[in-house]
C-alpha cells in the first residue's frame, strides 16, 4: 500500500493536538534550554532564526519579554553572522532551524563557537545537519513535518518559547508555581481555540471563495503579538500562491505602503484583542473605502462577519498567535491548492542551483 502524502492541511491539523501534548510535557521538553538560560542572570536573549522559524519567535517575543523580564532581540542567522553579532557576557543566544539544514543557521552557530559562546541549536530534526556543528542540540517538540511549507512547526515554535518563558521563570524565582500552571493551563485552551479557527477559516473560505482565489496582491499588517502572525501570514501567502505579499507593523502601514492601495489590493489585518484593537478596527473600516477585498481577525462586532474571522476566546492577548496562524496557514493551503499553483515556474530550478540555503543532505519538500 502506498503511503500517504501529507499536506499542509494535514499539519495544521495536527498542530492543536501538538499544542496541548507539549503543554502536559513542557518541563522536560524545555529543560536543557531552561538550564543553559538559568546558569547566569541574562539580561538579553538573541534568538537567530530565518524565515518561519524567525516568524514563530516574533508570535512568541511579546510573551517571553513580559514573563521573563528581559529583552528579547530576533536576528536573521545571516545577520548576525556577519553583521550584527555584539553579544556580551550577559546576553544568551540560540539558533533555531527546524530542518536543521539550513546554511545560514549552520555559519550562526560556527559564529558563536568562534565568539566564545555555547552553540546551542533548536531544531525539528535531531540527526539532520545542526548536530554537527552545534554544541547542544535541543527538539522543541514539533516532531516530523515533511512538507516545506511549515505550518505546524511555527505553531509548535512558538508554543516552545513560551513554555521556556514560563519554566525559566519559575526557575529564576520571576513567577510562582500558581501563576506558572495558570498560563500553561492558558496554553493548553489554545488547542481548541485552533481548531474552532481551523473549522471557521474552512467556512470563511468557502464564503470569500473567488476574492482568495483572485488576489494579486497582499498586505498583512498586525500590532505587537499580532505582527508575528502577520509576518508569517505575508510569508505563507507569498511563498504558496506566488503573488506579492508583504507584512506591516500596523501603524507603520499608513506611513508610505497605504500610498498605492487601489481597489485591487488585498489586506488581512490580525487584531491582537489587547487596548491597541480600537485602532486596528480603525484602520481596517478606513481601508474599506478603498478596497473591499479587506479582511479582519477579530472580535468587534462593528466588522460584518463576511470579512471577519472571530476569536470569541477569553484568553491572554499573548498567546493569541498559537490559534490566530491557522487562518493564514489555510488560505494559503487551500488557494495555492485550488488554482493549481504548486509548480514554481521552470527557470526557477536554475536559481536554486546557483544560490543553495540547504546543506547537500536536505531533502527538498517545497511541493
């Protein structure tokens, strides 16, 4: 019998179970990280991580900067490499790659050996290419994920650094056992919260049908927590339905990109359902006199339920990115899916030939 070929959709599936199953395991899938981080009183933590991996960390800094009291800076591995590298001795750094064959990641952690620093690698994939070049090699609880559109792995990535957050505070004496098993408790109610988008994302769909199916165009702009998602949302729709897509911090959009909307343009806003939802609803009602091809994650009742995905969930606005990625991670899957837009245009395979980002061992999972 012939196995199974997994889709995106099938992991986006799996990712809510995934989320509570690390959740019931979060001291002893964080541990190694939470020890290294423990052992002197950081002030900064660099995390070095490209694409959806950086994307996830973004859904993810807001959370760890309020419960660990520190700063938290994202770097892109091939940036710090060879640009953007001051570590002191009282900054930690982790380098993430979820198939552990990236080139970049690879020279991030050569870097830190060279600075001094204790490599340390998260990664999907414990025997891929990361183990030889990291002093420590951590799993981050995303497990197998073939298909190189990765939607469970940011889900899961972003999960692990909060669950970080949380054990390396109760560690540090930041947080107390009550409030730490509260916010996981919080975590682990994302699991259904994911799969009630997963379902109305579908609905949303079917309602929006030939809007999704005929974008040219895509602006994603969201606020703090928020702009994770939205990152990831411009990437996903980018790389799968091949047409421009871009992310915005939200008030930063109407500084220059909101100059050429036109009619044709379309724009998904994620409202991060904290005290800044007021001006996403703003600006989203602003652009509909543009545009009708615009689009809401949120709760207000002001947006009709045609362009709105709810999120009737009381739940911490920090966490919000574990079930607000599947909307994006959908359209994606089901738009790229339905115009038959897998196949990259033929000149392409030339490209990738002459500018590798994987290591010679990668298998290639893009389609």
């Amino acid at each position: 019998m012939t196995e199974k070929k997994m889709t995106m959709m099938d992991y986006v599936l799996e990712s809510a179970p995934a989320i509570a199953h690390n959740v019931d395991r979060s001291k002893e899938l964080t541990a190694a990280l939470v020890k290294d981080f423990t052992e002197k009183d950081y002030k900064t933590i660099w995390i070095i991580a490209s694409g959806s991996s950086f994307n996830g960390s973004n859904c993810a800094r807001a959370f760890m900067r309020e419960y660990l009291n520190c700063e938290v800076k994202i770097v892109t591995p091939y940036t710090f490499t060879n640009y953007e590298n001051n570590m002191g001795d009282d900054d930690f750094g982790f380098v993430i790659s979820q198939s552990g064959y990236s080139t970049n990641s690879i020279e991030a952690l050569e870097k830190l050996k060279a600075m001094g620093k204790k490599a340390i690698g998260l990664t999907g994939n414990l025997d891929s290419d990361f183990k030889d070049h990291a002093d420590e090699l951590v799993e981050y609880g995303v497990g197998i994920e073939t298909v190189g559109y990765v939607t469970k792995g940011v889900t899961t990535l972003a999960e692990f650094l909060m669950l970080f957050s949380i054990e390396a505070a109760l560690v540090k004496g930041i947080m107390d056992a009550e409030q730490a098993d509260s916010l996981k408790a919080e975590i682990k109610k994302t699991a259904d919260a994911h799969k009630i988008v997963t379902e109305e994302t579908l609905k949303f769909y079917e309602t929006n049908y030939k809007a999704m199916t005929s974008m040219t165009s895509a602006y994603v702009c969201g606020f703090g927590a928020s702009y994770g998602t939205a990152l990831e949302g411009a990437l996903k729709i980018g790389e799968t339905i091949q047409i421009p897509s871009v992310a915005y911090e939200m008030e930063e959009f109407l500084h220059g990109p909101n100059l050429q909307l036109t009619p044709n343009y379309t724009l998904f806003f994620v409202d991060g359902m904290d005290h800044c939802s007021k001006r996403v609803s703003e600006i989203y009602h602003a652009v509909r006199t543009i545009t009708d091809e615009a689009y809401i994650i949120t709760n207000d009742p002001t947006v009709d339920d045609d362009h709105a995905i709810r999120l009737p969930f009381d739940t911490n606005p920090l966490i919000a990115p574990l079930y607000s990625l599947p909307f994006f991670q959908i359209i994606s899957y089901k738009v790229t899916e339905d115009t038959h837009k897998w196949e990259k245009h033929p000149l392409y395979n030339i490209f990738k030939e002459k500018v590798a980002c994987k290591t010679e061992n990668y298998v290639d999972t893009e389609c």
